[in-house]
C-alpha cells in the first residue's frame, strides 16, 4: 500500500506543472492548441504560424492568433483575420446583466449595444450623412414669367438615396443642416432691357428660412436687347427635419421662351448634409 501512495504523490507534481500541447510537442502556455500543425515544435511568437494558435494561460487568459494574450480574451494576432463576430439576443438586458454587449438591426437601425443592467443601450454612431450630386443633359423650356420645377436630372452620387432624379425633389433623411448649390445656364436668347432671372432653391422646412431667390438682372436701360446665354446659381443652407424636402426652381421674364442647355457641366446640383 505504501508503495501505491509514494507512486502517486511522485506523480501529482507532473500534472500539475505539465502543459498540454495539441498539435505541437513545444506548448507555450498551459493550453496550446497548433491547429494547423506548424509550428514545426518550435515558439512560434511573432511569426505568421501563430495566427492559427489558441491559448489558455494558467491565470485563465484565452489568446485565439496570438499565443501571449493580455486580456481574458485576446484576438491581437499576426494578419488581418483578426474580427470578432457578435450576434444578436433575445435576452433582456437584466438577464445578460451589466457590460453585455450585442449586435442589433431593427429594420431601420443597426450595430453595437450594451447592457446597463436595466436596458440595452445603443453605442453612438456616425450616421453616414446626405451627399448628392447631378447634372442635367436634357434641355428643358421655362416660359417667361413662370416659376418652374427644374427636372430630369442624372444622379451621379446619392448616399442616402435620398434625390429624385426625374423630379428635383431632395428629401432629408434625417434631421440637419444642408448646404444646397444649384446651377443652370440658358442657351443664346433675346435678352430685353430690364429682365432678371431667378434661381430658386426652395422647401417645406419648419424651421428657419424655407425659400432663397437670387437674382440676376440685366437693366439695359436704352442699349437695345442682347442675345447671349444666361448663368444662374443659388447657394443656400435650409435646416430640415427628417422627411422635409428641397427642389430647384427657375424664373425668367425675357417676354419670350428660354431652355437650358443640355450640358450637365453647366446644370448641375449640389446638395451636404452638414
């Protein structure tokens, strides 16, 4: 019986000073998993060959790609294999208790929130803001004395698919503060003494000023009338609540028809979320 005991309490110190390697013959940590086996029995820290390991160290730290994990859970390895997946829960935010964290997408809204114990949280995020970007090619004709919505744009950048091309109509995506820059330029037309054009930016804002009209005149006087092309811009800045829209409109009053070039370098719109 005695011989049975010192056999045991000879072997007790091996197991628990011993390391377990899988995959490898030279363990670096208490666990050492070599998934893919090359390691060739070596420390493989800081080469490419680390990036397969998995570690548990003996004070209960995991490294999954890096064999000295800093963290109860460390995914810092070598490469660029190096994201952690998360996922959504229906547990309530009691349940998974505080500092859970949890991937959500409620059909409008997405990303990462936590657990305060009571609710989840939303982490904040950088929503990606309004650009829009188009120019026109199609000519179209603006009787005088007549405000018309300018249509028929091509979209060249929308972010948020927030513009109407085959209408004008820009509708914000959310609450903010817009920069909006519209150009359109006429073709050679008869231009009579004291005549204006106006490019106007336009909108259904609740807040602030909700239409700018900026002008061009051309007072004559006694000089007769002028054929020439027309350049026009208006550059203005509207605070909108989500759902509230902008479109371009131009006026002209040169007693007779006016259309616009079919350059999209000369017909252009501009619209930024701030």
């Amino acid at each position: 019986m005695k011989k049975y005991i010192l056999s045991i309490l000879s072997f007790i110190p091996f197991i628990v000073y011993s390391q377990i390697g899988i995959g490898t013959q030279a363990p670096q940590q208490l666990v050492h998993i070599d998934a893919a086996k090359n390691n060739n029995n070596a420390d493989p820290s800081g080469t490419p060959e680390e990036s397969d390991d998995v570690v548990i160290t003996n004070k209960g730290m995991i490294g999954v790609g890096t064999i000295t994990p800093k963290t109860r859970l460390d995914l810092r390895g070598e490469g660029n294999k190096n994201a952690i997946g998360i996922g959504i829960t229906n547990q309530t935010a009691s349940a998974a208790n505080i500092g859970a964290i949890q991937y959500y997408n409620d059909g409008t809204e997405w990303g990462i929130s936590y657990s305060n114990g009571t609710n989840w949280v939303k982490s904040p995020s950088s929503p990606v803001k309004a650009l829009v970007y188009a120019g026109k090619s199609t000519a179209q004709t603006f009787y005088s004395g007549t405000a018309s919505n300018v249509i028929d744009w091509v979209e060249l950048v929308d972010r948020t698919n927030s513009f109407e091309p085959s209408t004008g109509v820009f509708t914000a995506p959310r609450d903010g503060v817009y920069i909006v820059s519209f150009n359109i330029v006429t073709v050679a037309n008869n231009i009579n003494n004291n005549s204006n054009t106006e490019t106007i930016l336009t909108s259904t804002a609740t807040e602030g000023v909700r239409e700018f009209r900026c002008v061009n005149a051309y007072p004559g006087y006694n000089t007769g009338t002028a054929n020439n092309r027309t350049g026009n811009n208006c550059t203005a800045i509207f605070k909108l609540k989500t759902g509230e829209t902008i479109r371009p409109n131009f006026l002209q009053n040169f007693n007779s028809s006016a259309s616009s070039t079919s350059n999209q370098i000369d017909n252009s719109i501009t619209i930024t979320q701030l």
